[in-house]
C-alpha cells in the first residue's frame, strides 16, 4: 500500500509501519474463530425475576469491511431473562468479540443479539447501535459526525410494544 501510493517504505518515518500495521489489523480483528460461550465462561446466574436489564452506552470500535477504515460509536442492550441473567462484564466483552471483525453495522447488531438471545435463551434481546463511520467522513460524500442507527430486536421486546418503548426512549436523539 505503501508503495502504491508513493511513498519510500524505506524512510526513518515508514520502515517500521508495515510491522505495526500487520499487528494492528491482527489485534482489531481477533474476533475470528471465538465462541461466544468461552467469552461468557460460566457467569450465566440463576435468577428468577423477569424484569428487563438494560446496559446502555457501551463503547466500541471496529473496521467497516468494505474500506477497512473504523467505525465507532455506543451499544445499548437489553434482555428480559427466562431464569438466568449475564455477568455484566460479559456483555461488553460479547460487543468486542463481534466488533472485533471486519464488520458491517447491520451485521454487527444482528449477530450480538443473537448471541445474547442464544445463550441467555432470553425472553426478547434489544440492541441499538449508534456509530460514526470515517468511511463516510474521511471520503466519498464527507460529512463528518453523521451516525448511523442500527437496531435487533427479537422476542418479547418485538412483540410487547410497552418493553419495546421503555427501551428505546433513551435512545432517541434529543432535539
């Protein structure tokens, strides 16, 4: 890359970033191959309430894959248990296992939702992504700080307007 856009690999500035870069991309993407049950490692809880748990504003970073440049942003989830709750550290843990891919937004929400309901066996998963995309700042149409809104939501949070509502509310843009 370097090379193609001109630049002498060989000076004081570069000849190390060929390096660095290499173990940048491999420490940003070693999402790859991770069961998400390893990253959970047995903090599922007996618990026999039915209210939702909502962890909002969870920082994150990833790489788009279609230009490799980052997106970042917050994560919102929430799940109503059926007879178990997370440790919560697990879920931002959950959030970086995925986003530590070469990613899409879309994607990204969907498949942390998925593996929230799939081991929690939850009632209904709800999860919102807010993210800034510097594919779309740095290049192309260049508007800097748009976001982009993603949502997944499955269960009860889909079919219980109300559980739906009490989530989301926090997450619309105030005017």
């Amino acid at each position: 890359m370097l090379t193609a856009i001109g630049e002498d690999t060989g000076r004081d500035g570069l000849a190390d970033t060929p390096r660095r870069v290499a173990e940048s991309l491999t420490y940003l993407t070693d999402g790859y191959g991770v069961d998400p049950r390893s990253v959970v490692r047995g903090a599922l809880y007996e618990h026999a309430g039915d209210e939702p748990v909502t962890v909002r504003n969870l920082p994150f970073y990833s790489l788009c894959e279609h230009h490799l440049l980052p997106m970042f942003g917050r994560c919102h989830i929430g799940y109503v248990p059926a007879g178990k709750v997370i440790g919560l550290s697990k879920l931002p843990r959950l959030l970086n296992l995925y986003a530590h891919r070469l990613q899409l937004q879309e994607r990204l929400t969907r498949q942390l939702a998925e593996a929230i309901e799939g081991i929690l066996n939850a009632r209904g998963v709800a999860v919102v992504i807010e993210a800034r995309h510097l594919c779309v700042e740095m290049r192309g149409v260049e508007r800097g700080e748009s976001e982009t809104v993603t949502s997944c939501i499955l269960g009860a949070y889909r079919t219980d307007a109300a559980l739906r509502a009490e989530f989301m509310e926090p997450t619309r843009p105030t005017p």
